[in-house]
C-alpha cells in the first residue's frame, strides 16, 4: 500500500523493491502506528512482565523445594541440628 496516494501497488517480479516502500525492524512490537510503523511499547511491556513473573514463580518453586523438607522436619520438632541452621540460612 503506498501511504501517501493510498493506492496498492502489486509486484510480479522478483528484485529489489522501490525505494518507497516502507522499510521495518522485525520484531512482535511492530505496529502500524498513525500512518507509520512505530513500537508497541504496551505489548512490549506486557511481555516483559509476563516473562518476569515466569521467572520469579520458577525462582520461587525451586526456593520452596529447599525448604519444604527442612520446614517438615521443624514443625513436629524431629529437625536434626545439622538441619536447623541450613532452614535458618
């Protein structure tokens, strides 16, 4: 689509294309934006969170696979020496 006269412009060739076509980084946060392409920084944000809370659950499971047995063995009071220092670390 050529943005300024807003006619389409179809190619039956393979080659270079003209030098009025609109160029793009490649990326999921492109988006045409007021006429132009421009960056989803909302989306981009979005996934970024996304990607954090992933992490920090992942982090948290493996934290909790430490404990778990530690904390076990503290609440009926059968937790050895050795152990209650490593549940304190």
């Amino acid at each position: 689509m050529n943005t300024v006269q807003h006619i389409s412009n179809h190619f039956c060739y393979f080659g270079p294309l003209p030098a009025s076509t609109p160029s793009i980084t490649r990326d999921q946060y492109q988006k045409w934006i007021g006429g132009q392409w421009g960056r989803d920084e909302q989306a981009e944000l979005a996934a970024q969170l996304s990607e954090a809370k992933s992490k920090k659950s992942q982090i948290m499971q493996e934290a909790n696979a430490c404990v778990a047995p530690l904390q076990d063995a503290v609440d009926p009071g059968t937790a050895t020496d050795k152990e209650m220092p490593a549940l304190l670390a």
